[in-house]
C-alpha cells in the first residue's frame, strides 16, 4: 500500500481495515509469546536503533527541513528533533522494558471456595491497541517497546510531521521482532499522513480493544469524542496542593515550590495553591517571594491579595477561569480557604482528577484528604510531580488515566493488561 494515499477514502478505509486485519491476527501470536521471545525482541529492536542511528537521523532530517517550512515553533521542532542523545535514550528505553517482570499470566488472588475449587484472576492482554500521538518519534519506540512487552498488537499513529522518524524507527522494529519470531505486523505505524487513517482507526471495533492518545487537549478531545473504541486518557493536568494549618513550613516551601518550579510545562506541575488561612501569615510571604524570584506570575483570590498588598506585595486578582486552567507555564492562581473541608471542596469542583497533595503534620487529615479527594493520585506531603511512571515504581508509562474504569494514574504494564477468571478443579462438579 502506498504511504500518504489523499485522493481517494476508499483506499484509505481499506488500507486501514488492511491493517486492523492483521494487528488482530498478530496480537494472537504475540498474546502467547514467552517472556524469553518479548525481551529478545526488544533487546534486538534497541540494538538496530544505535545501529541505524545514522539512517534515523537522515530521515529526521527531512522532517526537520519540512517543519521548518511549515513554521513548526521553536518547542515542536525541539520536541521532533532525534539526536544522538535520544537515540540512545530510545535504545536505553527498550532495554529497561525488557528488564521489567512480565505481568502476563500471573495468578493473583488465587483462593479456595467451599466447594473445594480455586478461583484466582491471571493477567492477559488486552490484545490490539491504536495509539495516536504528536510530534516526538522516542514515542514510536517507547510505545511499541510497552505494548510488545504486554503482549499486545499495536498499531501506532504518529503525527505527520514525524513520518520519515517514524518509518524508519518502524524498520528498526520490525527487524526486531522477525529475527526473534515474532509477527512484524505485532507493531504497526501508519504509513498514510492522510487525516482520515485516524477516523478510521477510531471505528475499528472489531479489530482495536482500546485507543490511547498522547498530545496536546485539543487532540485528546476529538478522539475522546469521536471514538467508538474505548478511550484510556487524561484532558488537563490542574493538578492541587493544599497548606494545612497543621502543616510544617518547610515541607511546604519545598514541597510547594518543586511542585510548580520543577518543571512548567508538564501534565503533573501543581497549577493551583491552595493555603489555609491560619497558615497563611507564616507560610505565603515566603513563599511568594521565592515563586516571584524564580518569574513565577501570581493569580490570586480577593483575600490573598489583600493579605499580600499589606505585606507590601501587589498581585494580579485570578478570575473564575483561572480555577480551572492548566497553564503549563510559570503561572500559578492561590487561593486561601478557611479549612480542609473547603480545600477538597474546591480541588473536587475544579480539579482535572490529575494529582493532589497535602502538607500536614495531622494523620488524621492527612487521611480525609486521601479518602475523600476524588482524584487518580492522591498525595501527603510530596511534590506532585512524582506523578510518573518511573517515579512509582512501573517503569516505563503510556501516559496517565483520570478515567476512573480499567486504568486509573500512571498506565505502565499491568495498565495495559486486564484481568480474567481462572477456575482450577480436580473433576469438582456442582452440586
């Protein structure tokens, strides 16, 4: 099939039907290969990177020259560049996959009924998984590396600004997974730059079980809204930290100034303070100096500037919106509440069901919070950008879920698992 075919949907529609077709045959193969046959694949697919760095960085290229015609910012072309650096990195990559245990087949739970059986779930595949992603071709590796270790078929949509990366990243996996045995077509990445492949790929029930998006929120809307395939997503990183009265002021300048400084641009970036009026006198003027002396700009409710304008600091009044905002950007609103009770208020009225968190020296506040905080990741006394996959533990993520069904936080291996029945008898009958 030809890559980039426009003209004509019919093609389209049935190089994609084409693809399905075969991802859902592949991912019966690949559901049963060993834990051995998952990380030689991914052992020889890190190996053909480094050794096809040169070949990947000639096909980067033309996507560079062509986003630069384009007018790609400044931010896209950095996020589409493959260096030797992120080569590496993507090689690296694999190979912590491959070090991580195999959650298919394991037995959990595994229990005796009074009537004698057993009964325990075991982890098994999900089987074919599209997903749609922007910009950063490391995806197509880190993708294909997760999906293959879980034993499922992908069939990967890159944006059509990373094509050639993404081809020829393509190359290096499927080398991978023929000289270990494995079906190429267990990892798919469309040819075709045409819009259309990602509506077809939104209605292909009978051959995808799931779809996962990576990009920006108006991407992630249309395919939450369009699809027909269940949806493992998250929209907005509004993401709380809540000043308790009971809180010890240096966890919370730290705690509170890595949460938004740390990094600005990421989904897990605190957005939003929340400081409880008893703690204010001690806490907010300190810290407010050190977020002003890093080019944070402030956003506050009517009391907290008051209270700053009498501490000889003048600040921009936030407005409804600002509640509500993921900024992404050294911009954060504050607002003081006169108790727990009405900083959980807030984050469940105004939060994205991201990340909170907590500074208290009180257990028993600390546990409402946690209780009663409706979101995936909930938080005492730790920055919010520990909200990562590497960071819990799971090694490698395929983003993060606010979804409350299947997966729910940071999607590593077992995120891209489910659960079935596992009934062990010796010729038990019902009586």
């Amino acid at each position: 099939m030809n890559a980039n075919i426009k003209s004509d949907s019919n093609d389209v529609e049935q190089y994609m039907s084409d693809v399905g077709y075969a991802a859902r045959a592949a991912s019966r193969a690949i559901g049963k290969a060993s834990t051995g046959q998952k990380n030689h694949a991914l052992g020889e697919i890190a190996q053909q990177i480094l050794a096809q760095a040169e070949v990947l960085k000639k096909a980067n290229a033309l996507d560079m020259v062509a986003g630069k015609e384009k007018g790609l910012d400044a931010a896209l072309l950095d996020r589409l560049e493959l260096t030797d650096e992120r080569i590496t990195s993507m090689a690296e990559g694999l190979r912590q996959i491959a070090a991580l245990p195999d959650p298919v087949g394991i037995i959990s739970n595994l229990a005796y009924r009074p009537s004698g059986i057993q009964v325990g779930q075991m982890r098994v595949p999900l089987g074919v998984i599209g997903i749609i992603y922007e910009s950063r071709p490391n995806v197509t590796a880190d993708a294909a590396g997760l999906c293959l270790k879980s034993g499922n078929a992908v069939i990967l949509r890159g944006g059509s600004e990373a094509i050639n990366s993404n081809q020829a990243i393509a190359e290096c996996i499927k080398h991978g997974l023929e000289v270990s045995g494995l079906p190429a077509d267990a990892v798919q990445v469309i040819k075709t730059t045409d819009r259309a492949a990602v509506g077809e790929l939104l209605r292909m029930k009978k051959f995808v079980d799931v779809i996962i998006p990576r990009g920006g929120k108006s991407l992630i809307e249309r395919i939450s809204n369009e699809s027909e395939v269940p949806v493992i997503k998250h929209l907005d990183g509004i993401c709380h930290v809540y000043i308790d009265d009971n809180a010890d002021k240096e966890k919370a300048l730290n705690v509170a100034f890595n949460s938004k400084t740390q990094r600005y641009g990421t989904c897990n970036t605190m957005e939003t303070l929340l400081v409880a009026e008893s703690a204010a006198t001690d806490i907010l003027p300190d810290l407010v100096k050190m977020y002003l002396e890093a080019g944070v700009e402030l956003r506050v409710c009517s009391h907290t500037q008051k209270f700053l304008k009498e501490q000889g600091v003048t600040v921009a009044l936030a407005d409804e919106s600002d509640w509500s905002t993921e900024y992404l950007a050294p911009i954060l609103s504050i607002k003081m509440v006169a108790d727990i009770n009405a900083a959980i208020s807030h984050i469940n009225q105004y939060s994205s069901q991201h990340t909170e968190s907590i500074i208290t020296e009180d257990y028993t506040k600390s546990r409402q919070f946690l209780r009663e905080v409706d979101s995936s990741s909930v938080m005492v006394n730790a920055s919010t950008r520990f909200a990562d996959g590497f960071e819990y533990g799971l090694g490698a993520e395929i983003g993060i879920s606010t979804d409350k069904l299947h997966a729910r936080g940071p999607v590593g291996l077992d995120g891209l698992t489910s659960l079935k029945y596992v009934v062990l008898g010796d010729g038990h009958i019902r009586q």
